[in-house]
C-alpha cells in the first residue's frame, strides 16, 4: 500500500500535528450523547458516579446530643463559684432521657446521646468529682460547649452531593446518613479493546524468534480496572486490514469507545488508520508530544475509537493525556487538572524542540527542597524507566537543552511519593 509522504511522522517539526491542548479539546467537544443512567443500592456504588443530585430529607444531627461523655447542665442553675448539681438521670446513646432540666439538676450523658431541650453546655466527664449523686466541677463553662446541633452538619432539603460527583468511601457514609439506599449512577460504558501485529503471542505460548509477548493488552486492562466500566478485551488483530475491520465492527456494536494499540503509523504494516477512513472517520492522528505521537481519534458508528501508539510507553502515555479525560466526559464526571510540582534537575536533560516532551522520572523531596532525576533510558519501548518512575517531567515544545539545576514541571503520578 502507498502511504502518502505529506503525512509522514518523520519530520520532528511536523506542522499536521495537533498540540496536545488542541487535541484534547478536539476530543473533548466531539463526546456528546448520553450512556444512561440505571439504579443500584450504595452497597455497589464504589467508584461510580452520581446520575442525580442528592438531597437530605433529615437534618443531620437529627437531635441536639452531646460530644462528650459527660453531664448536661442548663447554665442559669449554676451558681458562681459553687458548681455543684444532682444526678437526676442518666441519657444513653438510643436511650434518651427526655425531660428538661430543673434548677440544680444534671444529667449523665454518653457522646451521642440526646440532651435535655433546655441543657446548653455538657461538662466532660473527666473535669467533674462525683460523690454518689453529687456532681461537682471547677471548669469555668461556656454557653454551647459539647453540643452537637441540630443540621450542624447536614441541613434538611440541602444538596449534599452532585451529578457528577463519584462515590467514594466518605459518600458512601453520608449517603447512609441521611439513609439512602439506592441512588441513580451513570451506566458503565464498554470499553473494548485489541492488540495489532503480526508480531504478537499471547503469554501462554513459547516465545519464538522475532516475536513479543502482548503486553499492550495487560497495561490497558489495569489502566481500565480501577474505574466505572465494563472492560471488553479483545485480543490481537494481525496487521491484515480485512482482519481489522472485521474486529472493530465487533466492538463497534457493542461499545462506547474502541482502543487499539499499534499499526496507527505510516509503516507498511500500519493499517489502522485505513480500516478508520473505510469504516468510520479519523479526526486526528498525530500530536506533537513525545512519546506518542502517532495517536489516531476518531469515530466508528457510535463508537469512540482511539487508536494508541503500539509501544508500551507511548500507549501509557497517551492514554493517561487523551483517552483518560474522555472516558470521565462519558462518565459524567469534571475533568481533573494534573497537580504539577516545580523540583531542580540533578543533570542535563536534552530533547528536540518542536514538541512537548515527557520524560520519565524520579522526585525526590528533602529538607534542600524538591529535585528530579530521569529514571533510565527514555525510548518509548522502555518500560522499565516508566516502573521506576514516579513522575513524568513535562518539557514545553520550544526548549532544547535543560541544565543541571533548572526548575521544571513535574507532574507526579500519584499524591504520595
Ligand atoms: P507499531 O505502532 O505497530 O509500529 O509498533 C511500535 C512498536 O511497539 C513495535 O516495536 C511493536 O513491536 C511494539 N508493539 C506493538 N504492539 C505491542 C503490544 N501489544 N505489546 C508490546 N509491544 C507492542
Ligand atoms: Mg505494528
């Protein structure tokens, strides 16, 4: 097949290839449609996200109650300087003592109890003197002390989660709360996915010159576990065009987006980009980032289709840039912004102008402040420098050389390091 030499990835200045910005902007307008929405009980909730806005029909506290093992007190019965009151009751945690308080009088009560209407501070168990009945305590007490109010915390009829909002395990203990048992969450999308190249085995076999083992398979099915969606691995396509039309129009009729990873290039064995243009459209296929530049996004039928770069690197990559924040716009959810950390380089860092560049490396932070050291060789077929990497450093597309002690945008790969 001829593949036209105006679209050639060769050229580093390449001036077909999109920005990453504008690319992920393209990506982002081009999602539209709904996936639906079903109802589940909170219990399998985890990770999802919410399809409606919840409101509490109760206050929480639902009662006024106490903060404190200690005694309830109604501040008018205290005399000055003699801070003495009888134990009339005692209220539990569910077992409520309800009436108020008269002069004198003081009530035990357990954190979480209900207090009497008219107690307005709860002394703490441990700065009183009991001598049976007889409560005692020095403390100098303020007007509210150890009272828990009533909606302090939620406030009846007031939204308390968000369309939008994922379920995690704090979400999952408000919803109880306000004692919600089923919510409505966006539908899981399917995501199927399929490895190309004639070079390809798969792991049980014996590997046989010239060959790899399928790795690209393993790296996006845990990209893909940890979230709200149902994972459709599809195996390998050998690089046949017919072979590869054949299997994306099987994951078309059953998927919200499409990801391959190889053959997406303009070498001889690439037919990624052929098979899109007779089955579907291409939006894109090139970005000026490294790695992974070759990147095709497009559309078949209803599905969303990415077409990753076939090394390791470049597919992580890539995946985390451009298909990561279109997987949350068909869940539902805002986009995150990347934190980015500014650390000193330990050496020079040298790459090409005329594209955005990601190295991988290792953030150190000390009591010197935070450093960066690249974590290995940085070809795109590398994965070990990615596994011991913690952080990429992003290199903006006009620098060239990076010296020794430059500070530069590190974007960690998780909050702790
Ligand atoms: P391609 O994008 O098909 O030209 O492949 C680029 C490089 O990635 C080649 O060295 C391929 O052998 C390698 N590669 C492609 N697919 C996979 C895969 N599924 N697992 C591991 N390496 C791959
Ligand atoms: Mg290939």
């Amino acid at each position: 097949m001829s593949k036209n030499i105006k679209n050639s990835c060769i050229n580093e200045f390449d001036s077909t290839a999109l920005n990453e910005n504008k690319a992920i902007k393209l990506i982002l307008k081009s999602i539209t449609g709904k996936i639906g929405d079903e109802i589940i009980d909170i219990k399998n909730a985890l990770g999802r996200v919410l399809y409606q806005n919840i409101k509490s029909h109760i206050n929480i506290p639902s009662f006024k109650n106490s903060a404190m093992d200690g005694y309830a007190v109604n501040i008018k019965n205290l005399k000055k300087n003699n801070y003495s009151l009888n134990e009339i009751a005692t209220s539990f945690a569910g077992k409520p003592y309800n009436k108020k308080l008269k002069n004198k009088e003081t009530v035990k009560v357990m954190t979480g109890a209900l207090i009497p209407d008219n107690a307005d501070a709860v002394i703490m168990k441990e700065m009183t003197i009991n001598k049976g009945k007889e409560i005692k305590f020095k403390e100098n007490i303020k007007k509210n002390q150890n009272i828990r109010f009533v909606g302090e915390d939620i406030k009846k009829s007031s939204i308390v989660l968000k369309k939008g909002d994922t379920i995690n395990y704090v979400n999952l203990s408000i919803l109880s709360s306000i004692g919600i048992k089923k919510i409505e969450v966006f539908k899981k999308p399917v995501i199927s996915f399929f490895s190309t190249g004639d070079e390809l085995i798969s792991i049980n076999k014996k590997l046989t010159k010239g060959k790899i083992y399928d790795s690209n398979r393993y790296l996006l099915h845990g990209l893909l576990s940890g979230l709200p969606v149902i994972i459709n691995d599809m195996g390998v396509a050998i690089d046949k065009e017919s072979i590869i039309i054949k299997k994306l129009r099987e994951c078309e009729k059953i998927s919200n987006l499409i990801i391959t990873t190889g053959g997406v290039s303009v070498g001889d064995a690439d037919y990624i980009r052929d098979a899109l243009n007779k089955i579907g459209r291409i939006n894109f296929w090139k970005i000026s980032i490294k790695p992974g530049r070759p990147l095709a996004y497009g559309k078949i039928g209803k599905s969303f289709f990415f077409g990753l770069p076939g090394n390791p690197v470049s597919a992580a990559v890539t995946f985390e840039l451009f298909v990561m924040p279109a997987i949350n716009k068909i869940l539902g959810l805002k986009q995150k912004t990347k934190i980015i950390i500014k650390a000193k380089t330990v050496s020079e860092i040298r790459k090409k102008k005329g594209r955005v560049e990601y190295k991988r490396a290792c953030l150190i932070q000390n009591k010197k402040g935070s450093f960066v050291k690249i974590s290995g060789l940085q070809g795109s077929n590398i994965l070990t420098s990615l596994s011991k990497a913690n952080c990429y450093i992003r290199l903006a597309s006009n620098v060239n050389v990076i010296k020794k002690d430059s500070v530069v945008d590190v974007i960690p790969f998780s909050e702790e390091i």
